[in-house]
C-alpha cells in the first residue's frame, strides 16, 4: 500500500489532466483539418462557378486555419506575449466574421 495516498491521488489527476490535454490538442488539431479542408472545397466551388463570394468563404477558412494554426504553435505564441497573442487572435476573428459577413451580402 502507498503510505501517503494524496500522492496516489495527484498521480490519477496527473493523468487526467494530460489526457485532457492531449484530447484538446487532438480535437484542435482536427478542427484546423476541416477548416483546411472547408477552405479547399470554397476554391475549387470558386474556380468552377466564378462566384466571387466563394472567395470571401475561403480567405474566410483561411483566416481561421490561421488562427488555429497560431493557437497551437506553443513557440510563437509564446515569444509574442499573452496579449498580442490575444489581440492577434481577436483580430482573426473579427477578419472571419467580416469575410463571412461580406460573403453573405454580396452579389454574384
């Protein structure tokens, strides 16, 4: 038996807490995958149709395969600073919405 067991119980957590974040990172990966792809099925819509608002969609895809990008390269966000970093990815975000948006009230 362990003689101590709140180090048996921070251990599980340990555990937990990396399983977590390996799922996390999985799932972010992933959503980056579909975004990517989302953004390649918006070019090759755009390349057959002419429709100038699928080029909004897909700047659109790409700003957020960007952001996704950018929220897991631990390096760079780290050597910009927790508030750049924010802002930049708020930036992304706004740059998303607006493309959309554009996209939406355009015509042809």
């Amino acid at each position: 038996m362990l003689s101590d067991p709140t180090i048996f119980n921070q251990a599980i957590i340990d555990g937990l807490v990396a399983y977590d974040y390996d799922a996390i990172e999985l799932l972010n990966f992933g959503i980056g995958v579909l975004a990517l792809l989302l953004m390649a099925i918006a070019l090759n819509a755009y390349r057959r149709t002419k429709l100038r608002r699928l080029l909004f969609v897909s700047a659109a895809f790409g700003l957020f395969v960007t952001k996704t990008a950018l929220e897991n390269v631990d390096v760079v966000l780290f050597e910009l600073g927790p508030v750049t970093t924010q802002l930049l990815i708020s930036l992304l975000d706004l740059g998303t919405l607006l493309l959309f948006f554009v996209a939406l009230v355009s015509s042809h």
